[in-house]
C-alpha cells in the first residue's frame, strides 16, 4: 500500500515537470522500470497516467524498450568487457527485448482492438443518445402541447367555476327568495285562517239568533210568525251571503294555492337545475338541495294545512246545513191556528 502511494505521489510530481503526454509516458517507464523494478506496460502505463489515447502508452513503451536496447548496446560495445560477457548480455538483452517487444506489440494489439470497440461503442451511444435527445425533444414539445393545453383547460375551469359560483350565488338569493315568500304565504294563510275563523264564529252566531228567533215565533201570533218568517228570509240572505263569502275565500286560497304551486314548480326547474350544474362542486353546495327538501317539506305542511282547511269549511258547510231550519209554510199554519181560536171561543 505505500509503494503504491509513493508510486502514485512520484507520478503526480512528473505530472507537474512534463506536460507532454510523450514526454510524461517515457518518464513513468523509467520510473516503473528502475526506481520501483517493475515491468512497465501499456495498460499499466495508461492506468497510472490516464492521459491521452490508449496508444500513447504503447507508442512510448516501445520507445523506452528501443531507447534501453540501444543504451545497452552501447554499454555491451564497451572495449574493457571480456568477449564472452558481452555475448551473453547481448543475447539476454536481445532476448528481453524480443519479449517485451512481442507483448508491447500484443498489448498494442489488444488496446487497438479495444480502442476500436470503446469507439464503437461510443458512436453507438452517441447515436442513441441523439435518437434519446430527439425523442426528449419530442416529448418536450408535446409536454409543452399538453401543458398550453392543460393551462387553457384549467383558465377555462376556473371560468366555469366562477361562473357556477355566480350561478351558486343567484340560487341561493332565488332560495331566499322563495322562504321569503313561502313565509308571506304562510302568514296570508294564517290571516285567511284568522278571518275565516272569526266569520265562522259570526256566522255560528247568526245560526244561534236565527234558532232563537225560530224557537220564539213557534210560541208567537200570526203576526210575530210573519216578522219571524222575515227574520228567516234575512237569516237565509246572511246564510247564502256567508256562503258567497266563504266560496270567494275558497276562490282566493285556491288561486293562492295555485300560484304558489306554479311558483314552486318554476323554483324546483331551477333549482333541479342548479343542482345538476353544483354536482361537481364542493359539499358545500348540498345545503341549497337540503333547504329545497325543506321547502318542500313546508309546501307539503302548507297543502296539508289547507286539506284540513278545506275539510274544515266542509264541515262548516255541513254544519251550517244541518243547523239552517226548514221554512215555515204559513198558509198551512193560520187555517189550524184560526180553527184553535175558533173551537175555543165555542167552549166560552
């Protein structure tokens, strides 16, 4: 581990004094070579120095093995060496040199065909990449397509929404309105019921007086019989006025009763309406179909109440009926009445 930090620390220290990749190659074999006794190689070189192409190494190992040869043989030529040393060292360096020549030349081979294939495959994924590029362009612009098109979906939601809020705001004001005017149509029913019920309690009194009256001309003479058939014939004119009455307050509620149904209808077309546009809205707007169920709901006590108003009158109706008296037939009556008063002034 710290021959290899040394190693790594003195080839960054050539990195600084070489800035050329040739020049930098040699000087890391020398290194290698050397200082450290380990046998320099491309792939070696090229993993210690990481500059340039792959056959930088190799070119500057081959030169180093080329510049040792030619040193060495320099040094073998040397005229104080015995014969015999210089023909063995001749043929190891020979030796060493045709060796490591084979395998520069095989690793130069090899990172050729390595080059070639890193190259290729370069080319393959520039290529792919510039495919990649186009379709991301591609999809760019139908993300950009989609997105203008999302936004103009959305400013056309939020003017839908606006509008059906503004929609919203009006059915609740047209809501109000009609509890406004279901209330007044309540409280003219009340007054119809108030008036309705103070007539009957006039009319219950006239029956009364008319029934007094009847009760007091059976025990009276002739005359009082033709002043009580006159009291009758202007009870039976009350009576009929008071039917009139109670048949024109009939007209009123039943035209009231119909108005308000035909209100109620016209309401309820908008307000199915409303409800049909506000599905897709918040939670909120369910309120509006609750105070509809509750007007309807006071519709339906407000027709119920005017059943049992209308039953009542029918019952009125038939009371008045029952109470009104049959009509006296006078001429019957005086012939039996001068024969009463007769017979009894023969008994005197």
């Amino acid at each position: 581990m710290n021959t290899e930090i040394e190693l790594q620390s003195d080839i960054e220290a050539l990195r600084g004094r070489f800035t050329e990749t040739k020049d930098l190659y040699r000087e890391v074999c020398a290194l290698l070579f050397f200082r450290y006794g380990i046998t320099p190689t491309a792939s070696k070189l090229y993993q210690f120095v990481r500059k340039g192409s792959m056959n930088a190494p190799a070119e500057a190992l081959a030169r180093f093995w080329e510049d040792l040869r030619s040193k060495a043989r320099v040094e073998i030529d040397h005229p104080d060496l015995p014969p015999e040393l210089k023909t063995s060292a001749a043929a190891a360096i020979a030796d060493l040199w045709r060796q490591a020549t084979a395998a520069a030349r095989h690793e130069l081979a090899a990172l050729r065909l390595e080059d070639q294939a890193a190259v290729e495959q370069a080319q393959g994924e520039e290529t792919r990449a510039r495919q990649a590029a186009t379709e991301a362009l591609a999809s760019a612009d139908t993300l950009r397509q989609q997105l203008s098109a999302a936004q103009e979906s959305l400013q056309q939601r939020q003017t839908d929404l606006e509008a059906e809020r503004r929609a919203h705001a009006g059915a609740v004001a047209r809501l109000q309105e009609l509890q406004r005017h279901l209330e007044e149509a309540r409280n003219q029913q009340e007054r119809v019921r108030a008036d309705f019920s103070a007539e009957l309690a006039k009319a219950r009194e006239a029956v009364d007086v008319a029934n007094g009256r009847s009760d007091a001309a059976e025990r009276r003479t002739l005359l009082e019989i033709d002043q009580e058939r006159q009291a009758r014939i202007k009870v039976d004119k009350q009576l009929e006025a008071l039917r009139g009455q109670l048949a024109q307050t009939e007209g009123r509620h039943r035209e009231g009763m119909l108005a308000q149904a035909d209100a109620i209808a016209r309401l309820q077309v908008k307000a199915d309406a409303a409800e049909a546009s506000q599905r897709e809205l918040t939670t909120s707007h369910r309120s509006l179909a609750i105070e509809l169920q509750a007007a309807r709901e006071q519709l339906a006590a407000s027709q119920q109440e005017a059943l049992q108003y209308r039953a009542e009158a029918q019952t009125l109706r038939a009371l008045l009926d029952r109470l009104s008296p049959a009509h006296p037939a006078p001429q019957q009556e005086v012939p039996a009445l001068k024969a009463s008063k007769s017979s009894a002034r023969k008994a005197r």
